[in-house]
C-alpha cells in the first residue's frame, strides 16, 4: 500500500487498483470509434467508477475511510 499525505494518506493508483480488480473502474482509449460513458447530464466522460462492488468490501472501505 503506498501512502500519499496529499490524498488523504492513499494514492489514487491504489484505488483505482482496486476498483481494477472488481472490475468496477473503466477508462476510455481516447478511440472516438469506441463507446464512451454518457453522463445522466448528457455530458460524456472519459472514465467510469462503478461502485457497487466496492460498497460490499468492508476491509477496502476500512483502509480508505
């Protein structure tokens, strides 16, 4: 685990690791071809976070909170 004080003590990439191993994190190739998140405004995005499966790992909340 790599700690960053700037972030609360956690660096983003261990987050987004572990949204990456619940597959829960996606993020765009910047391919226009490709699909690509719409946001509920309309607006579009170039990564997603899902979550859901994070919301039941009771350690991973632990570590962060």
């Amino acid at each position: 685990m790599q700690l960053d004080s700037s972030v609360g003590g956690y660096m983003p990439g261990y987050i987004i690791d572990k949204y990456n191993q619940k597959n829960a994190y996606w993020e765009h190739d910047n391919n226009p071809l490709r699909p690509h998140v719409e946001l509920t405004g309309g607006l579009h995005s170039g990564a997603f976070f899902n979550s859901d499966p994070i919301m039941h790992d009771f350690f991973f909340l632990n570590v962060v909170a």
